[in-house]
C-alpha cells in the first residue's frame, strides 16, 4: 500500500521539479534577452522569441500526450470550458513574460505578486468547489497578506509603473478562470480525462497565440516593430539562444505546471507546489543575474517577503499533502 501511494504520488514531484529546472533558466534568460527595456514598458520584441519557443516545445508535447493518452477517441470534443482554459493560458504566456520585462522590476518582486495572487485564489476555488478551507490555509493566507505589505514601504511597489499593474491585473483574471475551468472539468475523472483536458486546452492556446501574433503583425504600428524585430533576433544567431530558448524553457514549464494543476488533489496542494517552486526558481534565477551581470539583486523586503510566501506554501502544501482524499465537484468529469 506504502509503495502503490509512493508510487502515485512521484509523478507531480517529479513535474514539480521540470517546473523548477524550467523556470530557472526561463527567467534568467528572460531578463538577459531584454537589455532595451525601459522602466515605462516592456520589450514586446521578446514575445517573438517566446511564441517560436512554445510552438517548438508545446506542441510536440501535445501531439505526445495526445497519442498516450486513454480513450483519446472519446466522444465530446472542444467545449466552451476547453476555449475558456485554453485563451486564458494564451493571456498568462504573454503577460508571464511582459512581466519579468519591465526595468527595475526584479524578479522577485514580480514571482510575489503573481504567486501570491493565485495563492490568494487556491482556498477560495476549494470553496466553491466543494472544498473546505482549513485553519492552515488561513494561516497561510495570513502570511501572504503580510509579505505583500511589507514590500509596500520599501518603495517597491510605487516605483511599479502603470502598465505593469495592468499586466499584473490581466495575469490574475486569466489565472483565476483557467483554474476554475480545470477545476470543474479538467481535476477529476480518469487519467484519460485529464489529458485530454490538457490536450484540448492547450491546442486552443496555440491557436489563440498564433491568431493574435499574426495580426499584431498585420497591423502597422510599434507592436509590429518591435515584433519584427524580436523574429529577426529569433534567427540571429548571436541572440537566438536567449530569444527562442526562454520561450522553449517557458513552453516546458507550462506543461510541467498544467500537468501539476490537472492533479486530482486541491487546488491549495497544487497551487502550493507548483507556486512554491517558482518561488524558488526566482530565488535561484536573481541569483544567477546577479552573477552574470551588472543588475542589483532584490530588496531586502522583497526577500524576505518571498521567504514568507515559501512558508505559506509549505504550510498549504503540508496540509493538503498527497494522502489526502479525492473528492469530486459538483460538474460531472465526463464533462472533460
């Protein structure tokens, strides 16, 4: 029985992990690649960079799952809640990347206030799903409350500009639909229904990423530019391992964290491990910038304030740990 659940459990650990590795070097060479950067906007040119990467990793990952996957020739195909999930993981591939572009926001800074957003959503979600939040997760909750209010004196989030909170406000929205559509139709049921979840969301992204790339393009304007210019860099050879590897490193880390959401455990013990490793990653990934170039590690605050969203991770991710028990939502998994 000890080994049956050891054995159930290392799957998303062990994506918990391609996640880390991923999200790494994602947000290092995101940073690296974007040395035009100006404090009111981001580079949009490494969005070409990114939708080349994806496209070449995500996929080839889709094709896979789809050939593996248990009755992929099941009746009901694309559903609303698919178009939903799959747009909604489109937005957060771009505003993920828009936001690690945006000089004198560090890394760190931008990890908190996006993980700790979807933090803030997991016990809510577990609510409305049938779930009841426990005495831990307010504790948690409580710990990320106050790492948000400690960077606030520290000047980190006024020096933010107006466009990053945009960015940030878009991020949140697209994350809270995605999960609640993954919640209702894409957690539970058979492994099948999962991965088909997974396939039908992400053809959509693909879709939607390619619609939107070509008439950013179509249309005359500084977008266009600076996306020309970010194809050209794509197939320079002296940038294209920055410009086409974070977008191939994100396209990784994007399955590896669909993969930990689509587990049939709680939104607050997925949330919590897929958060608290790119939590770490930032940690691993400022460090490596503060080797390698010139730039200014983070706040002081921020750090610390990390440190506090890592122990509400640990906390969330101690009391819904694996051995929990599976409990359906209300929406019925065939609905997959």
């Amino acid at each position: 029985m000890a080994d049956h659940a050891a054995h159930r459990q290392a799957p998303v650990f062990g994506f918990a992990f391609g996640y880390f590795a991923c999200y790494v070097l994602y947000a290092t060479l995101t940073r690296l690649a974007a040395p035009e950067t100006t404090p009111a906007a981001p580079s949009f040119s490494l969005l070409a960079g990114l939708y080349v990467g994806v496209m070449l990793t995500v996929l080839p990952a889709v094709c896979v799952i789809h050939r593996l996957s248990p009755g992929r020739a099941a009746p009901g195909g694309l559903r609303t809640h698919h178009v939903v999930a799959g747009l909604c993981s489109a937005v957060i591939v771009v505003t993920t990347t828009l936001a690690y572009g945006f000089a004198g926001v560090s890394i760190l800074l931008a990890l908190l206030l996006m993980r700790g957003g979807v933090l803030l959503m997991s016990p809510v979600l577990d609510w409305r799903h049938a779930r009841r939040p426990t005495p831990a997760t307010f504790a948690a909750l409580g710990l990320s409350v106050l790492a948000v209010i400690l960077v606030i004196p520290s000047g980190d989030l006024s020096a933010m500009p107006a466009a990053a909170w945009i960015n940030l406000s878009a991020y949140l929205l697209a994350y809270g639909l995605r999960l609640d559509a993954m919640t209702r139709f894409g957690k539970f049921g058979e492994h099948g229904a999962r991965s088909r979840f997974f396939v039908r969301e992400q053809t959509v992204a693909l879709v939607a990423m390619s619609g939107a790339m070509a008439a950013a393009l179509a249309l005359p304007s500084s977008l266009c530019d600076s996306l020309a210019a970010g194809f050209e860099r794509a197939v320079d050879p002296r940038y294209a391992l920055y410009s086409v590897g974070l977008g191939a490193a994100y396209g990784l880390a994007l399955c590896f964290g669909s993969l930990i959401y689509l587990d049939r455990r709680s939104n607050a013990f997925a949330v919590s491990l897929n958060r608290g490793a790119s939590v770490a990653a930032g940690f691993v990934a400022s460090g490596c910038l503060v080797l390698l170039t010139d730039q200014p590690g983070p706040s002081t605050s921020v750090m610390l304030a990390a440190g506090l969203v890592l122990v509400a991770l640990a906390i969330l991710g101690a009391r819904a740990g694996p051995d929990e028990s599976d409990r359906a939502p209300r929406t019925a998994p065939d609905s997959a």
